[in-house]
C-alpha cells in the first residue's frame, strides 16, 4: 500500500503569538526554532514533521508573524477587483512588494498557497484590534482552510469571548482551546478531530495521529512509572555494612551517612534526568524556563527535615517526613533480642546455609558486632512523591513555556503522596536484597537485575500508573 503523504500544515499568525511555542509542543522538539518574547523572532518559514510510524503523516510550516497586514490590504485593493481573492494574492506576489516592503506576509501567503490547511495562532490576551481582522481577511484569501488556535487561554488577560466573536463574524467557527505552555489534558486530539472536520478527504490519517499520540502518552507514562518503581527499589536495597569500631568514631560515621546520603541523592538526580528526557524536556535549556520544582532544586536535599518542609512533602496528619538515613543500631527483629541471638550463635552459620536470609545475616551480624546503614521510610516515600508530582507536572506542561508556572509540592492526600505511600509499603522486599542495587554509573554497564527484581519492579510500576489513571 502506498503511503499516504503528510498532510501540510500552516502555522500562521500576527508576530508573537506562540507559534513557534505551538510547534514545539505538538513535535516535542525542544530545540525547534527560537522563542522568545520579543517579536519577530521567526524570519523565515521552517518545516518540522510529526512522524507516525515512522512515517511523517503531518508536516508543519513554521511561518514569520504578520506584521503589516493592514497595509498589504489597502495595496491589493489596487488589483483586479474582477478576479478572485487567490488570483490577487499571486499577483501580489509576482511584483516587486512581495519582495520589499511585504516581504514577511509575502512568505506566509506563499505558504498558504501551498498547504492543505493552517492552523492560525491566536494570543487571546491580545485587545480584538482592526488589524487582526485585516490578518484574517488576508489569510481567507488564499482559500485554504483555516482553524482558529485560542492560545495562552489560561492567562487572567484572556479575552477569549471577544476573540472568538471576531472568528465567528468571519466564518471560523471551529476553533480550538490550546496553551502551549500548559496544554489542556487531550488538547492535541481536540486539534487534529477538529482539523477532520476541515479536510474530510484526511481524516483516516488524522485519526491516526490521534491514536498515535494516544499510545505515545501511554507508553510514555508507562515508562515515567517503571523508571520511578527502578529508583524505589534500587534505595530500599541499599545497605552498609559497618564495623563496630568504624561506628563508634564519629566522625567515620558521619562520613559513612554522607556518602550513604549522596548514593542516593544520585539516584535520585539520574532518574530526574531521565524524566526529563523522557518528556522531551533538556536540563538547563536557555529558552525553556524548567519548572519551578526543578529550578532551584536540583540540589534538593532528600535528607534534610526542613528541605522537604519547604518542599511541602507531607504525610498523615501534616507531619513532616523526617527524612535522613537510617542507622540500624538495633538489629533485633522478630522479638529476638541481643541475648537470645547469641544463645543462637551456633545455629547462625547453618540459618544462613538454609536461606533463613535477613533474619541469619542479622543475627550474624550482630554476633560479628557490625552494624547497617539503610535507607529510612521516610526517604523513600520523599523520592517516590517528588519524581511522581515531577512526572505528574511534565505532563501538563507545554514545550514552549519561556514563564515560570506553577508547580505545587506533593500535599497530604492528594494522588502522588497516596501512590508514594503505597509504594513504599510495596518496595520493603527489597530491603532483604541488597544485591538489588543497581551502584555507580560505570559499574551499571556490568550489573544485570535478577527476575525477582524485575518482577517486583514491574509491579511497582502496574500500581503507580493505576495510581495515575485513577488521578
């Protein structure tokens, strides 16, 4: 069968309006164009595809805002009134304006010309101005369908009413809600089931495109929870073994702590950057304004009480998750106490033998006088809440923010610190396994997970995205 080509797509508007913010959502390409506040930022028409199995199915026409159209109005009224609006606009550009004075609406109109549709970026927060009703008349010219994109819709100086009177007055009644910066949840569908309605002869690929980006979000989130379920398991493994005489210098102890702390913290940054990337997001990006919770945090400090206080990291009834490594003095568990451990001491060898497990290497460890460092509850749920409300904020943010939003830190009750609860209460079979943890960066390429972890952290995944779809 053969493929079917992309469907060609203007993004046109006045100069600032977000479209080069629009695409950089739609593509996920980060890097696409430059954005910026101030205008005129795109100068010339660039092309960016949206693939779908591997194949571009839409194919966008970056173009230069219009910047002059009320002018360029009054000089086609110049031309046959006889012929058609399109004829006009070619004869338009066939003359010497089309490569001066209008040089920048000469390059969209072109483009129009050779699209099957366009999607026209609207700043909602924008005053309803004469000119934007010339831009308007300019682009219905070119005979090309044309769907109305009500950007920036979330902003307080959003004058969404008037806008959309102004669109209906000239026949674009299908108009779509969409923020780059923060889409609305579905948004792309809505655009593309709307562009159906525009270009019925392409609907079967568009709604490819839709069932594209379905299974993208999907596996996408699917992903965020299995690499967020590997960090939970990979910190509940952890564990030090420590000397007597190691544990009872202070300062070897603190130093032991700190590099328990920063193991972690490590752990806990890789997998950050790997939402990231996931996302399509770049750490440090010039012209994407990371999120709050990102900026100014990337030395979050998973161990510090009042890091997670400001954090807003909360539990139970508000109270702070005391968040700092775990030193293990007191191995006893099961209600076996010091002394009855050693009146064990030599059965110790043969429980160990027999896969008796924590319990055999507890006893012989308190027999050998060597104590454990672990990692408390406490940090696991602060990781778990804080990479989930990450994953949870990714989602709704847009590639094309240039301004700070609004991020706010996992509160009591609410879906990531439920999830987080949860998975902390599921990851405890990891702590009777500390061959589990995957170590450093380099020794990674060589460490392989065995079964039982991967099958702890599948389900770990499975119920952190039952989490997320029940939120």
């Amino acid at each position: 069968m053969t493929p079917q080509p992309p469907i060609r797509i203007a993004v046109v508007g006045h100069t600032n309006a977000g479209k080069t913010s629009l695409l950089r959502t739609l593509t996920r390409r980060v890097g696409f164009g430059e954005v910026s506040q101030r205008p005129g930022t795109t100068r010339h028409v660039e092309s960016v595809d949206l693939d779908v199995d591997g194949a571009a199915a839409v194919r966008f026409f970056d173009t230069p805002g219009l910047e002059d159209a009320v002018a360029l109005r009054e000089h086609l009224a110049g031309f046959d009134q006889q012929a058609t609006p399109p004829e006009r606009i070619r004869r338009f550009l066939q003359g010497p304006e089309a490569h001066g004075v209008f040089e920048q609406e000469a390059k969209v109109l072109r483009t129009m010309l050779d699209i099957d549709a366009a999607f026209l970026v609207i700043d909602v927060r924008e005053p309803v101005l004469p000119k934007f009703r010339d831009e308007i008349e300019l682009l219905n010219s070119c005979a090309r369908p044309v769907l109305p994109v009500l950007n920036f819709v979330r902003d307080a100086a959003s004058r969404e009413t008037a806008w959309k009177e102004l669109l209906s007055a000239y026949g674009l009644h299908v108009q779509v809600r969409f923020d780059a910066a923060a889409p609305f949840v579905g948004a792309e569908q809505d655009l593309y089931n709307d562009l159906a309605t525009l270009l019925r002869e392409r609907r079967d690929l568009l709604r490819a495109v839709v069932d594209a980006l379905d299974a993208e979000a999907a596996r996408r989130r699917q992903s965020a929870c299995t690499r967020i379920a590997g960090l939970l398991v990979d910190a509940a493994a952890v564990r030090r073994t420590v000397s007597s005489t190691e544990f009872a210098d202070a300062a070897r102890r603190q130093a032991l702590v700190e590099a328990l702390q920063k193991a972690v913290f490590d752990k806990a940054q890789r997998c950050t950057d790997d939402l990231l990337a996931l996302y399509g997001f770049r750490q440090g990006d010039a012209d994407e304004a990371p999120l709050p919770m990102i900026e100014g945090r990337w030395t979050l400090d998973f161990f510090s009480p009042e890091a997670m206080k400001d954090a807003g990291l909360r539990l139970g009834k508000g109270a702070v998750i005391g968040a700092a490594v775990g030193v293990v003095a007191d191995l006893a568990v099961a209600g076996i106490s010091l002394g009855a451990g050693a009146a064990l001491g030599g059965a110790i060898g043969g429980a160990v033998s027999q896969g008796l497990g924590p319990l055999g290497r507890k006893l012989a460890n308190k027999l050998r006088d060597v104590h454990e460092l672990t990692v408390e509850d406490g940090v696991l749920f602060t990781l778990a809440a804080w990479q989930l409300k990450l994953t949870q904020a990714l989602e709704q943010r847009g590639h094309a923010a240039t301004q700070r939003i609004a991020a706010d830190a996992p509160e009591n009750g609410d879906a990531p610190t439920r999830a987080a609860a949860a998975a902390v209460r599921g990851v405890q079979p990891a702590r009777n396994h500390p061959e589990w943890e995957a170590t450093g960066v380099a020794s990674r390429a060589f460490w392989r997970p065995s079964p039982q972890r991967e099958a702890l952290v599948a389900d770990l995944s499975h119920a952190l995205l039952r989490a997320f779809e029940a939120a």
